[in-house]
C-alpha cells in the first residue's frame, strides 16, 4: 500500500505488479503426478492469490477515489469561498459607493467593473466609449481630469489622482476623487490597460464648502472685530491724548495758581517793610521841612538840632533795615519764581536755597502757628532743577497744612536733608493727623483727594511724584499711620542726570 502512493500512473504500476505476481500461479498445471490433495491446494493459493489481487485493486481504488473526492471537495469549499469574498467585496464596494474601473487604452474603452448606480453611465461592465465618459464630467472640471489622466499615460506620474464632479442620472452632480495607475504596457513602453477607483466625496466636499463658509464668515467676523477694535484703540488713543493734554494743563493750572499764591504771600509781605519805610521817610521829610522853617525863622536851637538829628538817624537806620528785608524777600522772589516757571538747570547751595523757599512760605506759616525746621548740612552744592525742588518742598508743606494739621492748631514739620552714597536724602515729617493705608496706597494718583469739593484737586503729590521719578530721576516712599503724622523719604541723584523724562 505504500507503494501505491504517487500519480496515478504510479497507482496502476503497482496494480500490474501484484497481478504479475499471481500470474504464474494461474499459468500452472498440476502433473499426473499429483494427487487429488495437492490439486485443491493449488486451487486453493489460485484462489487466495486472486482474492488477494482484487482486494489490493479495491483498496487501491477506493483510496484514489477518496482522494479524488477530497480534491474535488477542497476545490469547490475554495471556489465556495472565493465566491463568497467576491460577494463580500463587491458588496462592500457597492456599499461604500466606490466605482473599480478600467480602461483599454487602445480601443478608447473604459469598462464599470463595479458601477456606481448614480452616475449617468451605463451599468453594465461592457466597454463604454471614453469620449461619453467625458461628456458626464462637469465642464468646470473636464480639464483637471484631462490633465490627470493624460500625465499617468504619458509617464509623467506614477498614479492618477482627480478630483471632479460628474453628472447623475437623478440630476444634479456628484463629487468624485479617482485614483488610477497603468497595469500594462506594450514593448514599446506605451500604456496599454489602466485601472483604477472613483469614490463618491460629495459629502465631503460639502462639508469643506461649509468649513469654507464658515471660515470665511469668521474672517470677515474677524476682519470686522479688528476694525472695530482699531476704531476703539484709536478713539482710545486720542482720548488718552487729551487727558495726557488735559493733566498736562492741570498740573501747569496747579503750578501757576501755585506761583500766584506765591506772588500774593510775598506782595503782602513786601508791604510791611515798604510801608514802614514810607512811614520813616515821611517823618523824616517833616523833621527835615521843620528844622529848615526854623533855620529861615532864626529860631533854631541846638536841641533842635539835636532832636533832628536823632530823628534823622533812627528813620534812615528804620528805612534802611526794610529795604534790605525788602530786597531780600524781591531776590528770594524773584529767584524762587523764575526756577518755579521754568525747568532750567542750574548749581545751587542747596542749604541756602531751603532757606529761600522757607521764605517765600512765610506768608503762608505767619497766618498760623505751625512751624518749619529745616536741618541741612551746609556746603552741599548740587547742578539740579531748583524749580522741581520749590515745588516738592512747597507741596509737602501745603499738604501738611491742608490736611496733616486741619485739626490741629500748633504743628510742626521736620525737614532733614543730607548726602548719602551719591545721593541726596531729603527725610520730611510732621507730626499731624497721619493718614490710613487706603489713602497712603493712593496718595499719588492723580486727582485723588480727602477734600473733593473743598478746593482740593488731587495733583500736588501726583505733581511731586512725577517731579521726584522723572525730573529729578529719584523715588518718594510715603510712609504713616493714622495719629502719627507723615514720612516722606525722597532720594535724588547728588550728579545730575543728563537726559531727565519730562514731567
């Protein structure tokens, strides 16, 4: 049986070789010699050898046609599966809506091997002329698939991809994106079959036009937010120039009514030294018209005389002391004023011109009974703006006044200045009223006052800040707690700065 394995060819060579085995069995004929016995035994192996020959025939059979069966069999499940995968394919390229199509590049065929249903081309898998196959591309687009498809042909590509729209039979369009690649070529290298797939994208591209859409909605939103908010920047710009224009007035309106209260406080106090002068030199003109009355008259006596005499030296010792106060208060004025209005640079005593600027608050100090001390280290020369320091110096002692001692009738204020590090320290204090921490966090914003519609305006610590920061290059720390009065400690560079921020 082993032998029996093999082609079929093989099967019946072993066949034959069993049988020549039996062959000489059947050939034999007993002798005359043999008995009787001997003669059914030879019948006998005739008959096992045969039955032996047809029972390796039947085995050998039966085992070929089972194996011929279980071929057959194993070919139809094959065949049965591949049917069935044929099924399942197509069915789900129909499904998807997925067109497989080639193209017999010679006779100008295209053959639908799985249509698309929708599209207005014949159904069946025949072959359809290229020329009809064009003639449903969208006008728009026949180009663009011309174009695709001829760079595939020619070798310009290694696949075709296009994306079209193609009509309906229903009407209407669809979009379709192919892709296509050549499967043979002749000897000369020229294409001669392409195959390829169309699928349906329609709702693909409807959906890119709705993201289209939107995007073009949203710039427009967009283009429109920003004109909108260049609009809103540039209102917002010119309304911050006129405030920048309209503090920038304030801060000058505050820096004249400022000097005009100066002018008022030092007028007054001119008056009484030009007053008692004009009140010696009048007596004076009296004696003296007096004593020549009695000179003309030959009545003059020696204590005449003498009266005249003392009376002439008290007046003019009396005139000359108010004019010289006189002409200090016009210098301290006059300087005080022009550094005020001005911004100029210039090298100053600093202990003398503290001194200057108390004098011209004397006007405003005589009228109470607070008072100023000024402790400054003598010989301090700087080059600084003299005016920023009038006005710093002249506000704190104006908010000390207004608002340090409002209640208080006796106050006193503690100016300390030295040099230290290559700075200068100015250390203010009083000791009034003091002031709680929401209203020391904003002491220097502008406009921000306690005495809103009591004549207060809010700039004169803005004012100084901005002096202190930016003309000066310096900084002003506010430090207080309420009943403990104030401290300002302000630092300035000794140096000058050579390009100082304008206030």
């Amino acid at each position: 049986m082993l032998m029996c394995r093999g082609t079929s060819a093989a099967r019946w060579t072993a066949a034959s070789g069993i049988l020549a085995c039996a062959l000489p069995w059947l050939a034999y004929s007993p002798g005359v010699q043999a008995d009787s016995l001997m003669s059914q035994l030879l019948a006998w192996k005739v008959i096992s050898s045969l039955a032996i020959c047809v029972l390796a025939l039947v085995l050998i059979g039966g085992w070929m046609l089972r194996r011929r069966l279980a071929t057959t069999a194993a070919k139809l499940e094959a065949a049965e599966r591949l049917r069935t995968s044929e099924e399942h394919l197509s069915l789900a390229l129909e499904s998807s809506g997925d067109e497989i199509w080639e193209v017999d590049l010679p006779n100008s065929s295209f053959r639908r091997i799985v249509p698309h249903l929708g599209i207005a081309l014949p159904n069946h898998d025949g072959p359809i002329p290229t020329s009809q196959v064009l003639e449903v591309i969208h006008p728009a687009d026949r180009e663009t698939f011309i174009s695709a498809f001829s760079g595939l042909v020619k070798g310009q590509s290694q696949r075709m991809k296009a994306r079209y729209r193609v009509a309906l039979k229903a009407g209407g369009w669809l979009w379709a994106l192919s892709y296509g690649k050549v499967t043979e070529r002749d000897a000369q290298g020229r294409a001669v079959w392409m195959s390829g797939v169309s699928r349906d994208i329609s709702e693909l591209m409807e959906q890119e036009e709705a993201l289209q859409r939107v995007n073009i909605d949203l710039e427009h939103r967009v283009e429109g937010r920003t004109r909108d908010l260049r609009l809103a920047n540039e209102h917002l710009r010119r309304t911050l120039d006129d405030l920048r224009q309209a503090q920038k007035q304030l801060v000058e309106s505050e820096k004249m009514a400022a000097l005009g209260a100066l002018v008022a406080g030092v007028a007054h106090e001119i008056n009484t030294p030009l007053g008692i002068g004009v009140t010696a030199s009048s007596h004076l003109q009296g004696e003296t018209r007096r004593l020549l009355g009695l000179l003309a008259s030959g009545e003059m006596k020696r204590s005449d005389l003498d009266s005249y005499l003392a009376a002439a030296s008290e007046s003019s010792e009396l005139i000359l002391r108010n004019l010289r106060r006189a002409d200090h208060l016009v210098k301290s004025f006059k300087q005080v004023a022009v550094d005020q209005s001005t911004e100029d640079r210039r090298r100053i005593d600093l202990a003398n011109y503290l001194d200057e600027i108390l004098t011209s608050l004397q006007p405003r100090l005589r009228k109470t009974r607070h008072r100023v001390e000024i402790d400054c280290a003598e010989g301090i020369q700087l080059e600084t703006y003299p005016g920023a320091i009038y006005q710093v110096v002249t506000n704190l002692v104006m908010n000390s006044l207004a608002h340090g001692f409002e209640h208080q009738e006796a106050g006193l204020i503690r100016i300390g200045v030295r040099a230290q590090d290559g700075d200068i320290v100015v250390d203010y204090r009083d000791d009034g009223c003091g002031m709680d921490d929401e209203v020391r966090r904003r002491i220097f914003e502008p406009f921000f006052t306690t005495k809103r519609g009591q004549g207060g305006s809010g700039l004169g610590m803005h004012i100084l800040f901005n002096l202190v920061t930016r003309l000066l290059a310096g900084s002003v720390r506010c430090e207080s707690t309420p009943g403990q009065g104030v401290h300002f400690v302000i630092r300035f560079p000794l140096e000058p700065v050579v390009a100082p921020v304008p206030v």
